[in-house]
C-alpha cells in the first residue's frame, strides 16, 4: 500500500475492484478463540467437532402412551381390544430400568421417556382406552391424581408392529460421527446440536469489534434541537446498523466536530476496543475534511522518511515507552478517488500500534451507505473468516420508475468511466424485474429507505433503455 504522499502526488484513479482488492487483501480474520454457545452465533467455527456420544443415548418414546410388547397387540382392535395389565409408569427422566415388560404387560410411558426392558413399540394413548374402561382416551389422567403409580388393566384398540412410535438410539447421530465441519457458520440449528451433544462452548473466528464514527459540525444528535444550519447525525446510525446487520459488534461514536486535533485524540480512545475503524465524512477536497487533514498529519508525523518497523529496530535502549507512544499516533492511510457514483473519495489504510485497519467513507448518506455495502461489509466479513464476502447478484430487466405521468421518461444515464450504483426497488419471480427509486443525488436518503437493491451501470455503459438486463445487487 503506498503512504498518502505518495498517493496525493500520483493522483491516479482507482476502480472499484482494485480498491475493494487492497482492502481484502490487507484485513486478515481474526485469531479463533472459544465462546459460549450463545456468543459463538453468527461466528464460523475453525475445528470439526465430533459426537461423544449417540443422539438420542438410548431408546425411547416419541408419544405418550403404553409400552408394550408389539406382539401382544398383534390381534388388536376396535371390536376386540387387546386387554394388558398396567405394571407403573415410565416418566422422561427416569432410568427405564425400574420395570420390565413381560407377556401380557404395559408401562404407561411419556414422550422421551426411556423405553422400558421386555417392551420393543409403544402404542399412543389415543389407540387405547387409557385404562378408564370406556372409549378411545385423548390423554392420559394425570399422574398425581393416583400418586401410588399407574396399574389396572388398558384396552387396545390398534395393533402395532416392532419399534413403532420409538426413537432408537443413535438415530440421529452415532458416536464418532461429524456433527459439523469446521467454516460452518453457527446458526440455531448447530447451536442446537452442540448442545444436545453436550459442547458448552465452540473455538470460532469471533465477530470483529467494530467503532462507527461520523464527523462534522454541522451534526447534531436525533432528539436534540437544531440550530442554525445543522442536520441530524444520520450517517452514524445507519453505518452502525448495516455493520451489526453484517454480524459485527458495534460500537456507535457521536459525530465528531471539523477539529483535527480533537478527531485524531477520538480515534486513539476507540483504538482500544476495535478490530476495525469506519469513519464517514471529511474526506474529500473541501477546507473542512478533516478526516483527511487528521490522518493525513498523523501519517507524516509517523513516517519521517522512514518504515515503521525500520524505527521500531533502531529506537535506542531504555525509549521502548516513547516508541509506543510515538507509533500509537502513527498511520498509513490512502485517500483515492474511485471511478465510482456515488462514492469517489474513499480512504483506507491503518493507525495504531496494532495497525487497526480504518475504511474512512465520504459524508453524504448515499454516498456513505454505498460505500459500506461495497468495502466495509466485505472487510467485516472477511474478518469473520466468511467465504460469502459479499451481497448476491443477480440479473433483472430495467424497467421505468412509478410515475403519475402517461409519458415514458428519459433512459437512465451514467458518466462515462465510473460505476453506477443507483437506488432500486427489485421484484425475483420468471421474469426479474428492477426500478429506480429516487434520483442520483447522493444526499436523496429518503429514496435510500425504500431500495432494497443498488443497480450497477458498469464504466462502459453511459446510457441504459428500459427494458435492457442490468447487474443488480440485492440488498435485503
């Protein structure tokens, strides 16, 4: 990565592609470490986790009803119900072991419930009488209306054949069998099953701190009063959500006034709980960024002429502390213009001892939201150890925005050389179709709230008719 000197004076520009391949490049997943299970969602397990022992462990009842010998029920029904004599009760939770089913014989027994010796199927409670004498029974009577056990004699009225209504042991898993591989992401269902298996907790990639903060004067904070020339803080909210709807933890900063001193002193404070820094605002040509003027100062400060490590190796006996001091301000951050709509002044590079990677991202919201859905869910994503970087694609037929007009509009166009990112509204089926929404305005957050799809017009295309087939990024 060059430093932002270099940068400045090159003056090149950068494709969305060859600054999304710096980015993923640079940021690396985060070292695996052990969670529990409920903190581990969302996380990509890194080992294969095996069955210690079967599911279920042992045989047991997937109804309420009565133990029994199958072949005692072999001449069973309506007419003539197979009459069992009841020896107790099996609750879920019991051993099993306490009864033992012979000929002629039945044990009430509950779902789950081990199933007792000498019995091989289980016969639901509504195929029986359920001991009363009458018709068929829709439940059992409860078992602390007779505290001294089940007995008497049931009545049958259905056959039944060997193992039926019993959940036999290892039916699910065996011991010894691969319950999950390890870059399985854990959602409920593995939670589920680590812990029917006994794992208390999962070694995973843990999801990346992330620190969202907005900058400039002009921002006040919903729920205060505005003065004179002020917006609310919008920017702030909205990247915080998008990073947590990407599975980070976020930590949400209050917009920053146009002081360099007092953003450089913001982000070192934050440095201490983030994997990743995401600004929004001050990066573009204007004698307010102050984003750009903050960081662009830290790196020359940081450099004199030099590599960091190269001043790391040659920092005298007994200066350890200031060395640190001195590289805890350091950073290496390039500001690009990217042929791009919106989005063309982006920043990214890293600042701290720990060289924490920064994505700083242009003020206007569009502009802002675009930017995260391109190069900070990625990066979020790629921290997490993801294979799946990025939103799904796909290809829809462009057709004309709602309008209360009979007149077709104008063909959308794009400036020649730059990627397009437009708001739309996107419907799958046979035959996929896509909308504009909004204009192309960058600061439209109003058309931002109805999208749920950017469409792509590529550097090659500056005019695309309704009806053609365009690239379309789904968003939701």
């Amino acid at each position: 990565m060059s430093s932002t000197t270099e940068q400045a004076t090159g003056a090149r520009t950068w494709s969305v592609a060859e600054h999304l391949d710096d980015i993923l490049t640079a940021v690396q997943p985060l070292e695996p470490i052990e969670l529990n299970l409920l903190d581990a969602q969302g996380c990509v397990l890194v080992e294969q986790v095996t069955v210690p022992v079967a599911l279920p462990p042992f045989d047991n009842s997937s109804m309420d009803g009565y133990a029994v010998r199958a072949a005692d029920t072999e001449k069973a029904a309506e007419a003539s119900p197979a009459v069992l004599t009841v020896i107790g009760d099996v609750a879920a939770g019991s051993s099993g072991t306490g009864l033992t089913v012979g000929p002629g014989k039945a044990a009430r027994i509950m779902t789950g419930a081990p199933l007792p010796p000498g019995a091989d199927a289980v016969v639901p409670v509504e195929w029986t009488d359920g001991g009363t004498g009458a018709g068929p029974a829709r439940a059992m009577a409860p078992h602390s209306a007779s505290p001294e056990g089940s007995g008497g004699q049931v009545r049958v009225h259905r056959a039944v054949t060997p193992h039926a209504h019993v959940r036999a042991r290892g039916s699910d898993v065996c011991a010894g069998d691969v319950a999950l591989e390890a870059g399985t992401v854990l959602g409920p269902p593995q939670i589920a099953l680590l812990s029917a298996i006994g794992r208390p907790a999962a070694r995973v990639r843990p999801r990346p701190r992330v620190v969202v903060l907005s900058t400039g004067s002009e921002l006040a904070q919903p729920g205060e009063e505005l003065a004179a020339g002020q917006i609310y803080d919008s920017n702030s909210f909205a990247l915080a959500a998008a990073a947590k709807d990407a599975g980070a933890i976020v930590y949400r900063v209050g917009a920053v006034t146009d002081d360099a001193d007092t953003l450089r002193a913001t982000i070192e404070d934050q440095l201490i709980r983030a994997d990743l820094l995401v600004t929004t605002g001050g990066v573009s040509v204007g004698a307010y960024d102050v984003v750009k003027e903050a960081l662009t100062a830290v790196a020359e400060e940081g450099d004199e002429g030099e590599e960091p490590e190269a001043a790391e190796a040659e920092a005298p006996e007994g200066e350890e502390g200031a060395e640190d001091e001195r590289a805890a301000h350091r950073a290496h951050v390039d500001f690009r213009t990217l042929a791009m709509q919106p989005g063309k002044p982006q920043g990214f590079g890293t600042i701290g001892p720990d060289r924490t990677p920064i994505l700083t991202l242009p003020g206007n919201p569009v502009s802002s939201y675009v930017s995260f859905e391109l190069f900070v869910r990625p990066a979020i994503r790629a921290m997490m150890g993801l294979e799946d970087l990025h939103r799904p694609t796909v290809r829809a037929t462009l057709t004309p925005p709602q309008s209360a007009e009979d007149e077709e509009p104008a063909p959308l166009t794009s400036p020649e050389g730059k990627r397009q990112f437009l708001r739309g509204v996107h419907a799958g089926g046979d035959r996929p179709e896509v909308r504009p929404v909004g204009g192309a305005g960058s600061h439209l957050i109003g058309a931002l709230a109805h999208a749920d799809a950017l469409i792509v017009l590529p550097e090659g295309t500056t005019k695309a008719e309704w009806g053609s087939e365009v690239e379309v990024i789904l968003l939701s």
